[in-house]
C-alpha cells in the first residue's frame, strides 16, 4: 500500500480519554438515542404487519427510510459547512417530533399507512444526516491516539443498546402496544438532544472554502477514489450491505410470521446477539494491533455472510440466536476498524463530505435491497430470500483482501 499519509485533524490538546467529558456526553446522548431506536426497529415492521399484514409493504417502508442515502453526497457538505454539534441537535428534535406523532397518532387509532411512509422517509433523512455529522465531529474531541478506542466504545454503546433494548421493547409491546414503543423513541431522542447541547467545541483550525456545492462533492468524491484503503472498504460494503439490508428488512417479519416467535421471544433473540456485538465491538481495537485491517475485515464478512444463511434456514430459537450473536459480533468487530480508517485518512474540512460520500457508495443499495427483500419474500418465502443476502454478503468480503488493506498496524 505504501506510506499511509494520515490527515484527520483530531486534536492533540484534547484531554486525554479517561476525562474527556465532552466525548462520554456524545456517547451518553447517543445510548438513549440508539436505545430508543431499537424499541423503534421492532415497533415499526409489527405495526406495519397489524396495518396490513403484507412483507410487500415493510419493503416499502424500509425503502423509504433507506432513499435518502442517495442524498448523502448534499448532507456531507452540510455537515461541512455548518456547526456539526447545532446540526446533531436540530436532528434530535426533529426525529423526535415525527417519531412522537407517528407513534399518538397510532395510538389514537388514526395512523394511516400513508402517514407511516412519510415518516419513514423523514426519519430516515434525518438519521442520515446525524449520523454523518456525529461521524465528523468525534476526531476533534479526541487525540488522534484516541480515536480508536472512542470508535471502538461508540460501537460498544450502540452494541450494548441493541442488547439490552430489544428484549425491554418486545415486553413493552407484548404487555401494552408499539405504539408506547415509539413514544419511548421520541422521548429518546429529545433526552440525546440535552446531552448534545450540553458539549462546547472548538472552530475548526480550517475554514470551509465558498465553492459551489457540486465541486465540493466533486472533492469528496476525488478524494474517496484515490485513497485506495478508503475506496475498497467501500466497493466491499456496497454489496454486504445489499445482503445485510435483506436480512435486516424481513428479520422481524421471518421470526414473527414464517417461524412463528412472540414479540417477547424476538426481543430476547436480538438483546443476546447485542450482547456478543457489545464485546466484538470493544474487541476490535485488540485485534487491529495484532492483525491488517485485510485480514479482520475478510475473515468477519466471510463468518457473517456465512451465519446469515445458516439463520436463514434453521427452526430452532437456540440455533437462530447463535446464528444471529455470530453476525452481530462480526459486524461489531467491522464497523470501528472501517470509521477509525476514513477518519485517520481524511483532513477535517473533507470529514463529513467524505463519510458522505461513503455512505452513499456503500449505501445506494440499500433501498433496492430493502424493496428486493419484500418482492422476493412474496414469491420464494424469506428463508431463501434471507439465504441470498448471506451469499452475497460471503462473497463481497474478497474485496478486503486488496494490498491497500495488509499494513498491520496504521497509527497516526
């Protein structure tokens, strides 16, 4: 690969990670948030299933909250331009309100479907765009020795959530309605909105140049394409993530309709693979001082394509959660050693430009994948519907294996 030239303006000064207090209240904010958001990935496909019983229409949805991925090259420049800690905010109370209207409305027994796609669509704009901008503002709360590890316990948080979450949802929707699920997700986000508010950041050390918006996407887009690490991390996430998206789109539906679970045991199965995310998210830095970013990437995506077609085809409620922890894990271990890498190689002014763009290239798939998901699971059932997101995941992990990604250890 060569000399890896490292530009990512995280910032010395910072305090180190033990009293970095305005990194642990990012992360604080973004455990209630991810929280909610798992009540809220339960709730919507059961809603939508009391609504109109049809996987058709969860495609639908879930291709809605995905299409604004094709808008991801426009928001990295917003995240560029203006203050990243006001647009984190902005955010939060804007998917708080729509999540609390859909989820009274619903209640209330007035919720119509049209109604819920529109959501969909604005929830996902919004998610988007914060994820984006939290994604640009970490590297300037921390030292650049530190950017690992925030990375690395961000996911952890995220992975925690999605173990705890899931199994306290599946009660609260079993024992009252989805529709308390997602008030609980709006409240969330307004308590992640206080913790943002609360974090005092520093201008930037490079003032954003007054170009027109389709050149500084042309830079993003540049400067992706010629940073070979960055470029093939991409060009492999852009079909795994056309797998995982089939899977992700009809697991509810497929554990709820075709193997017949409760509410209770689909939350119970979902907080155990959190549980084993939680310790490959915090393991992956132990695992980058020892191997290549290669290698840990190729041998995740081949054991996680791999345990999604073994989930696609077993009945047993031990075997699906087995299969469900591996997949997690290895998506746990993926996910900080790929963030840590863009923003290691990307300066701060191209930050939010260049995980947009990111996005985009990995991400255009998504709501092909999502409307794929309920088309096929119509025809030929979500098993094997399930089964041809796992091979494609499986064989997108080879492109990991390109000489950009062998340098064992990458430190700045």
């Amino acid at each position: 690969m060569g000399q890896v030239e490292y530009q990512s303006q995280a910032h010395e000064e910072n305090p180190s990670f033990k009293v970095n207090y305005p990194v642990f209240r990012l992360m604080g904010g973004n455990f209630v948030s991810f929280f909610g958001d798992q009540i809220y990935l339960i709730a919507i496909p059961l809603i939508v299933l009391a609504l109109t019983g049809s996987p058709f229409i969860m495609g639908v949805v879930a291709a809605l909250e995905r299409l604004p991925i094709l808008l991801q090259p426009f928001l990295g420049i917003v995240a560029d331009r203006f203050d990243r800690r006001k647009v984190l905010m902005v955010c939060d109370a804007l998917r708080g309100t729509v999540v609390l209207i859909l989820g009274v409305t619903y209640l209330t027994g007035n919720l119509p479907i049209t109604y819920l796609l529109i959501g969909a669509f604005v929830i996902g704009l919004l998610s988007q765009l914060y994820n984006t901008a939290q994604f640009a503002i970490l590297p300037r709360l921390v030292r650049p020795s530190d950017l690992q590890l925030a990375n690395s316990i961000n996911s952890g948080i995220f992975q925690t959530s999605v173990f705890i979450a899931p199994g306290l949802g599946g009660i609260l929707i079993a024992a009252y309605d989805p529709g308390y699920a997602l008030v609980i997700n709006g409240i969330s986000f307004f308590a992640a909105l206080l913790a943002v508010s609360s974090i005092k950041l520093s201008p930037p050390e490079e003032k954003q140049a007054s170009t027109g918006w389709m050149l500084q996407i042309k830079e993003g887009f540049r400067f992706v394409i010629q940073t070979r690490p960055i470029l093939f991390t991409n060009l492999s996430m852009f079909l795994s993530i056309f797998g995982t998206t089939i899977l992700l789109t009809l697991m509810v539906f497929h554990l709820k309709d075709t193997i017949g679970l409760t509410a209770g045991q689909i939350g119970f199965l979902l907080s155990i693979g959190g549980l084993g995310a939680v310790g490959g998210a915090l393991a992956s830095g132990f695992f980058r001082k020892r191997f290549s970013y290669g290698n840990i990437l190729f041998t995740a995506a081949l054991i996680g394509g791999g345990s999604i077609i073994l989930f696609a085809y077993v009945q047993s409620f031990v075997l699906l959660v087995v299969a469900n922890a591996i997949g997690t894990v290895c998506a746990s271990i993926q996910s900080p050693c790929i963030v840590t890498l863009r923003q290691l190689l990307t300066p701060d002014r191209l930050l939010g430009r260049v995980q947009a763009t990111s996005r985009f290239m990995t991400w255009m798939l998504m709501p092909v994948g999502a409307f794929s998901a309920g088309v096929l699971a119509e025809y030929i059932g979500t098993s094997m519907t399930i089964a041809i997101g796992g091979m494609v995941t499986l064989i997108a992990g080879f492109l990991y294996l390109h000489p950009s990604l062998r340098v064992r250890a990458m430190h700045p």
